[in-house]
C-alpha cells in the first residue's frame, strides 16, 4: 500500500510540473488551461490505477480519454502500449510504443520498452537499432551491453557479440559467466584456441577453482591433446579429491581411449561419492540395464549396489537397483528392492505395481494382501490394487473378502474393457469356490460379453459346466473355441474331451484326448486318468485299467482312482 501512495504522489507532483513549456512528450505545444491540466493528471491517474489492479478494458478508455485532452503524451501512449501487449494486440502495441518513443526520444525507457517489444515479436533488427543507440549514448551499462550482445545472437551475428562481450569485460573484468559466453561462442565459430585461451585466464585469476581445469581439460579432449587433457583431471583431483563431477569425467576419457578396466574403476568410485550426481549415475546405470553383455551385467549390480550404499535415503537408487536384478531374473531380490524404494518414499504409483506384480508371480499371497491395502491406502482410486487384493484374497480363500474388494473396483474402471473383463472373471471364481454357481455363471457370462475370445475363462468355463453337467451344448461350444484359439495344448483338449465325456460323446473324446497326450498330456495324472475313463466307456477295459495306473504312478489323481483299478471299474464322481 505504501508504494501504491508513493507511486500517486509521484503522479501528482509529476503532472502538477507539466503546465511549464513541456509537456510529457517533451515537446512545447501550446499550454493548456490549468483546468484541462488538472483534468489529464486526473483522468491519467486513475487510468494507471485502474491498470495496477488489473481493469486493463477500463484503463485503456480512459488513457483513450486522456488523449483527447493531451495528444502528444508520451507517457500515455506508453501505459497504452503495455495494455496491448497484454491483449495481444500486436500492431497497436508497437504503434503505441513508437509512438511514445517519436513524441519523447530521450527518455530511454521508452526506447528500452519498444526494443523488447521488437523482440518479443521478431523484430530483431530494429530492436538491435535501438539497443546500439542505448549503448552509444551509455557505454558503459552493463545492461544494456548484455541485451546488445543477446541480439546480435538472435541475428546469429556472432563475431559481433563476442566484440560487445570483450567490452563489458574490458568494464567490469573477467568473470565465470562471460568467460563460459565466450568460450562457447568460440567454439561455435570453431575457434577452440581462443576458447581455450577464455579459461587459461579463468584460471590465472583463480588458480584454487578446479571446475575450471575440468572445463579446459575438455576443451583439450575437444582439441585431441589427451594427455594435456589428463594433466589436467589429475589436476582437479589434487585439488579436490571428493570433486563430484572428476570421476564421471575421467571414466569419459579411459572409455574414449578403450581403456575398460580403468573406465569402470574410475566409475566404481564416482558412484561411492555420495556428493556425486546420482541421476548422472542412474543414466550411467540405465546404459548396464540395456546390455545383453554378461560381464556389463554383472558390473551393472555392482554398480547398482554401490548406488545404495551412497544414496541410502534415496528412493530412486533401490529403483536402480531392482531394475538390476528384474534384469537377472531374480524377482525376490527385486521385489526387496522395490519394497525399500517405497519405504522412503511411499508415494510411487508405478513402484507399487511392479511390487504386486512381482508378488502376483511369486504367489507370495500373504503378502499381495497385505502390499494391496497398503497401496489402496494412498491409491484409493486405482482398480489395479483392487483387483490383486481379490485375486490373493481368492487363494487365501477369503472369497466374501475378495467379491467385495473386486466388486469396488470394477466401479472405477474407466475405459479398459479389458480390465473390467478380467474382475468380472475373478468375482465368478470368487463365487464358484463358494458354490454360488448363479452368480459364478452371471459374472463369467459378463466377462465373455466383453472379451468372448478369452481362451482360459472359455476353457474353465465349460469345464465347470462339464463337472455340473449343465448347459453341456454351450460347454462344447466354448470348449471348442478355447482349442481353435490355443491349438495343441494338453489342458484345454482334455478339457474339450471331458465335456464330450459328459455327453456319452466317447470316440470324439477320446480322438481329443489322444492328441492331448501327444502334446505332453501323458505327463499329466488327470489326462491319464481321463483317457483310462473314455477308454472304459469304449470296451477298452485293459487299456483303461492301463491308463488309471499310469495316473496312480503320477500320484495327483481323483480320490476314485485308486477305487477304479481295485474294482476295474470306472466310478461316477
């Protein structure tokens, strides 16, 4: 508030000098009556607080209005030239901001303003014509040499910015930031002597500075002088043994002579620097993680460990880390990783996924429950975990438990039929191990509606039909689709045969089940034990009995089997 009165007061005293020969132009006009002059310095105030506060619609009609009282107001086509850079407005913004700068040529925050407008709409060269005025007329403002040398950039005038820079130098002295300015225009101009020249002197006037021997020992490296390049990392090392980025360097240099042995130590020690860059490090590590090379694997976990033990509060170096070992197919190891990631950062959707993934295919079910919650704690939105909370809570047998958790997140499934497809399959195993085959039934149906080519719920389906002996046309049918989808698989063609069984088909079945054996079926008791049954059916009373006895040997056969050899007879189950 207090500057808001200041900035008035200002205004005041300001217009209240205006009824002299100038005007806000600096221009001599006729002078107004002191009523009009008053009347302006009222309008022109309220116009500009009316700007302030962000009324830009208002504060432009009455810098309109204001006009009509003075027209030749520098200061007003000004404040009008900010309002229509706001809007956008971009042939009137520069009309005002010209127009400011015609009626009052020695204020330099005119020119300063209509150079940036120039800029900020292409306009480089004229904007350059007004930044060389500002210097002429003020030599040595560094900030107006600064913004001389950013445009003969913009125009690619790169000699002539290098020019502008030596002169601010010449002011001011050599510092860190111009000297990388002119390092790096050198170098664009492939003038890498002179670039290195820029950092010789850098480090004449601060000898103690090793970053600057790093610098220059890349221009070397640059230049193809890498043992000079070298003196000068082993350089930075005497001076600053724990430097950050030395370790990263020199690895460069020996991986660039084929050096491997020394690369790799040099980066064995820049990722035990706790000081050093640990994304440079997780990049670095991302290269060992891409490798099909068995010795980089193996230095990739060494690495990867390494990465841990100086970053041990750092969630991203266990990330690093279980990436290593998802690499070497040794999921629990990853999946401890993983679990310390999220212990120091607990907000990591994507971490939390791959942790219920990897306990979905280790079957760790305990585990999947209790990891589930956890996630649907900070994810209470994500169908994902709830999904592998019903799916472990179906194998710890809490069936209540897992329909209620997969029927929450089914609700918050957007746009995945696929997804929506697969809760409905798990609630209808939920119900089936209750025995709740209506709501079993209903939720299988609802899958297949989905996705009807889904060959494993086809497959199970019909089975369970077969098993119920009901609807055993549509068992066929699904069973048949599941085989013309996954040919050649043992389960399913047993699966297709024992709903054949069911309906007294038994050549039909027993051609399926044939082919089941030939891919691998005769590895299975169940298969055996099936085939023995349809051979039963068929006269074949040796070669049934032949067949319960292979499964017997198996030893994970029906609790009838042993039953059906000892009365070499088939038992209805």
């Amino acid at each position: 508030m207090l500057r808001y009165i200041v900035y008035i007061a200002l205004l005041l005293s300001f217009f209240s000098s205006c009824s002299s020969k100038k005007n806000l132009g600096g221009k001599t006009e006729k002078q107004l009556t002191q009523k009009k002059e008053n009347q302006f310095a009222s309008n022109f105030i309220e116009a500009t607080t009316q700007k302030i506060i962000g009324n830009y619609e208002l504060a432009e009609k009455l810098f309109t209005e204001g006009l009509k009282i003075k027209p030749k107001s520098a200061a007003t086509y000004f404040e009008l030239s900010g309002i229509y850079d706001y809007k956008k407005e971009a042939v009137s913004c520069l009309e005002s901001a010209q127009k400011a700068v015609s009626l009052n040529p020695e204020n330099d925050w005119y020119k300063t303003n209509l150079a940036v407008l120039y800029q900020k709409y292409g306009l480089y060269e004229k904007s350059l014509e007004l930044y060389e005025e500002l210097v002429e007329k003020h030599p040595n403002r560094h900030e107006y040499l600064f913004t001389l040398a950013e445009t003969y950039l913009m125009l690619d005038q790169k000699e002539e910015a290098l020019k502008v820079y030596d002169k601010i130098q010449q002011n001011i002295g050599n510092t860190e930031e111009l000297a990388k300015y002119k390092q790096n225009l050198y170098l664009e101009l492939g003038q890498i002597d002179n670039a290195i020249l820029e950092i010789e002197n850098l480090i004449e006037e601060n000898p103690s500075n090793p970053a600057y021997y790093g610098l220059l020992a890349e221009l070397y490296e640059e230049k193809g002088e890498s043992e000079k390049a070298l003196e000068l990392y082993n350089k930075v090392l005497e001076i600053d043994p724990m430097n950050e980025n030395i370790r990263f360097a020199l690895y460069g240099y020996y991986k660039e002579k084929g050096k491997r042995e020394e690369a790799f130590e040099q980066l064995k020690k820049a990722f035990e620097n706790p000081e050093a860059s640990i994304e440079t490090k997780i990049q670095i590590l991302l290269g060992y993680l891409k490798t099909e090379n068995k010795e980089k694997k193996e230095q990739g976990k060494v690495l990867a460990d390494l990465l841990t033990v100086a970053h041990p509060t750092d969630s991203r170096s266990f990330t690093a880390v279980a990436e290593i070992y998802i690499q070497k197919d040794e999921l629990e190891k990853a999946l401890g990783a993983y679990k310390k990631s999220v212990k120091i950062n607990p907000d990591q959707h994507l971490i939390w996924e791959q942790i219920v993934f990897l306990e979905a295919d280790l079957q760790w079910y305990d585990s999947l429950v209790i990891d589930s919650e956890k996630a649907l704690e900070l994810y209470p939105t994500q169908p994902l975990y709830y999904f592998f909370s019903g799916l472990a809570n179906i194998q710890k047998k809490e069936y209540d438990l897992a329909i209620d958790r997969l029927s929450v997140g089914k609700e918050l499934i957007l746009d995945n039929k696929k997804m929506l497809a697969e809760f409905y399959q798990k609630i209808g195993d939920a119900y089936h191990s209750k025995k709740e085959h209506h709501y079993s039934d209903e939720n299988y149906d609802k899958a297949l509606e989905i996705n009807p080519n889904n060959p494993t719920l086809l497959n199970n389906y019909s089975y369970y039909l077969s098993e119920r002996e009901e609807r055993l046309s549509k068992a066929e049918e699904m069973a048949r689709k599941a085989n013309s989808l996954v040919p050649q698989n043992a389960n399913f063609l047993d699966t297709y045969a024992w709903v054949l069984f069911k309906q007294k088909k038994y050549t039909e079945a027993e051609e399926q089940l044939q082919e089941a054996l030939l891919y691998g079926g005769s590895n299975s008791a169940v298969i055996l034990e099936h085939y023995g049954d349809v051979s039963f059916f068929l006269g074949k009373k040796a070669t049934a009995i032949e067949y319960w006895n292979k499964a017997l040997k198996k030893g994970e056969g029906s609790p009838y089997l042993e039953e059906k050899i000892k009365t070499e007879s088939y038992i209805n189950q």
